[in-house]
C-alpha cells in the first residue's frame, strides 16, 4: 500500500505502545508492531490498486500517485516529531529494499551482470512469504482502480481513530 497508510498505522501503534507499556518497552514494542504493520500492510496491497509497474502513459496512475505521494510527504512533516521512531521502522522495508539494496544490486549487475548478490537480502521476501502462507485467498485487484477506494477508506478511518485518540504531536 502507499505510504501514508503505513505512516497513520505506524502513528497509531506508537501511540498504543506509548500509552500501554513503560520505558523500554513502549520504545522496543514501537519498533516491533511498526516493523511487523509494514509487512502486513504489505500483504494486502493485493486488494488495492497498486500496479507493480509504473504507468506514466496512464492518466487515472498519474493522478492518484500525484495526491498520494504529496499526501505521504505532508504525513511524514506532520508526524515525524514526535513518530519518527514508529515511521522509521514502519518504512525501513521500503527504505533498505528500494533505496539501499536495489542501487547496490544495480552497481554490482553493472559490471556483473550475472551476479545475485543481494537477492536474498529482500525484506520484501517475508512479505511474499506471509503473503502466501495467510493472505493468498484474497482477491487480486492490483490493477483494479476502483482499489484505491480500499486505500482510502482505511486512510480515513486511521485519521478517525487517530482524531479519536486526540493525537498530539508530542509526547508526554
Ligand atoms: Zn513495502
């Protein structure tokens, strides 16, 4: 899914965790839970529009990534004091996967064009995995645009509950 669903999740979970254990717990379980909601997330990107492809030439993919990557930017500004822990490890299957293995892979390949170092270093691999073990029975509405309806409706119901916990941008 996109990531300003991961960032509301990771949000309210630091909220649960902060508000539930004491220190060093809130701290280990915020990393845990966050780690853990990006796989899950993951998973059910399926019944979501969500093509593996990007697709330029298409106006609908256009639009909605325009709305939605400024959506997830403007999530990261408003949350990172005081959830930068949360939205770090609720992303750090994105970050490591697309922005540190993947332009190293690139490098090796380009001199080696055989080589498989760092296929098995995917985080996204435990997502494929949990995926086929728990979710395989859903729908596959990846390319289906009336997904983003899904998106969004658990876009506003994480803003609702986090309304409801009356979330403020500090923690006390
Ligand atoms: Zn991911």
């Amino acid at each position: 899914m996109e990531t300003i669903t991961h960032n509301l999740i990771a949000v309210f979970i630091q909220i649960l965790c902060f508000l539930y254990f004491i220190f060093p717990w809130n701290v280990i379980f915020t990393i845990i839970f966050a780690f853990i909601s990006h796989i899950i997330v993951d998973d059910l990107s399926f019944i979501t529009y969500h093509t593996p492809d990007f697709m330029k030439d298409d106006k609908f993919w256009l639009i909605w990534h325009y709305i939605i990557y400024a959506l997830s930017l403007f999530s990261f500004v408003i949350f990172i004091i005081p959830y930068g822990l949360s939205l770090l490890f609720a992303n750090i299957v994105d970050l490591w996967d697309w922005f540190i293995l993947r332009p190293i892979q690139k490098k090796i390949k380009s001199k080696n064009p055989d080589s498989k170092w760092g296929d098995k270093y995917y985080f996204h691999q435990i997502v494929d995995w949990v995926r086929l073990k728990l979710f395989n029975w859903l729908p596959k509405r990846k390319y289906k645009k009336s997904g983003i309806l899904i998106e969004i409706s658990i876009i506003i119901v994480f803003s609702i509950l986090l309304g409801m916990l009356n979330v403020t941008l500090v923690i006390d």
